[in-house]
C-alpha cells in the first residue's frame, strides 16, 4: 500500500538524499505502524518529536492505511 511521509524543518535532512521537498511517498506492507515507518527515517520517537497521522496524534502502534500521510516535526519548547 502506498502512503506519504513528511518530515517537516529540521527532519526533512532525515530524507533520503537527493528527494525533493520533504514529502515522500513509499510502498510498506499492511499493518506497518505509524513507528515502523518512522524508524526507518531514524525520527526520535520520543518527547522530542511530534509524529501525526492524516493530521491527528496517534499512538504510534496505529497502523497505516493504504493514502495515508505520516508527518514528524521537532517539537518546540517555550518558555
């Protein structure tokens, strides 16, 4: 099944080399979680990141579903 990832400001350097913007689209098997596809990228699945799924947080055993877009951006503290 087909799905976008966008890694968004400083982890789009987390793309492979040579793609352009910061949208990729990749081929995973069913059942490939919102952690699977990001590990591969190597974005922190941590307090450090903020990962979304089609625009919403989810835990990061949901599973993907075929058009589905996995975003990840560094999460900004204030103070």
């Amino acid at each position: 099944m087909l799905v976008q990832i966008k890694l968004i400001a400083t982890y789009q350097k987390l793309l492979p080399p040579g793609t352009k913007g910061n949208v990729i689209s990749m081929d995973v098997p069913e059942g490939t979680t919102v952690e699977q596809v990001m590990a591969r990228f190597e974005v922190p699945l941590d307090d450090t990141s903020v990962i979304l799924l089609n625009g919403l947080t989810v835990p990061l055993d949901t599973p993907l579903s075929d058009g589905d877009t996995a975003a990840a951006f560094s999460a900004i503290a204030g103070g």
